[in-house]
C-alpha cells in the first residue's frame, strides 16, 4: 500500500506543477489577448465585424486550452493505473514467483 501511496503522490505532485505552470503561461497570454482586444476597440482599431472574428478566437484559444488541459489529466490519471498495476502485478509475483514480464 505504501508503495502505491508513495508512486501515485511521486507522479501527481510532479503533473501538478506541469499543469499549474503550463494553465498558468497560458492563462496569462489569454488575458494579454483580451488586453489587446480591449485596447483596440477603445482606440477604433477594432470595428464591430472585427470584434467578434477576435471575440470567436479568443474564444477558440479557451476552448483550445481547456481540451489540452483535459489531455494532461487523463495523462495523468493513466500514470496512476499504471502504478498501481506495476505494484500489485509486483506483489503478485514475488507471492507466486511468476514472473509477468515474460508473459
């Protein structure tokens, strides 16, 4: 059990800080975007059609991170199966000296 424990928080921990720092790049560029819409539209850069062909991409650029986001979990929770599996396919072993491996 403590194997398990001690791989899952190993793998978590570290795709954590991945996702939290890669949303967090992301985040930032996503309102310097909205930042730049802003601006344009105050300054009469960005007409009415430009504002929602902006608009639909920023939109587009969320939706875009939110699916990545979504990838780097199920990634993450396909590491954890794993683990767990390397673990009680070890026990097993060494409890009936098959070797899995070699299957």
């Amino acid at each position: 059990m403590q194997d398990i424990s001690a791989g899952i928080s190993a793998a978590i921990n570290q795709d954590v800080n991945h996702i939290k720092q890669f949303s967090t790049r992301q985040l930032k560029a996503l309102a310097m975007q909205a930042d730049l819409i802003s601006a344009g539209i105050l300054a009469g850069d960005i007409n009415e059609d430009l504002q929602s062909f902006f608009l639909s991409s920023l939109n587009d650029m969320v939706l875009n991170l939110a699916k990545t986001l979504q990838g780097l979990i199920i990634v993450s929770i396909e590491k954890v199966c794993n683990i767990i599996m390397a673990v009680l396919t070890s026990a097993i072993s060494t409890v009936t000296g098959i070797n899995f491996s070699e299957l």
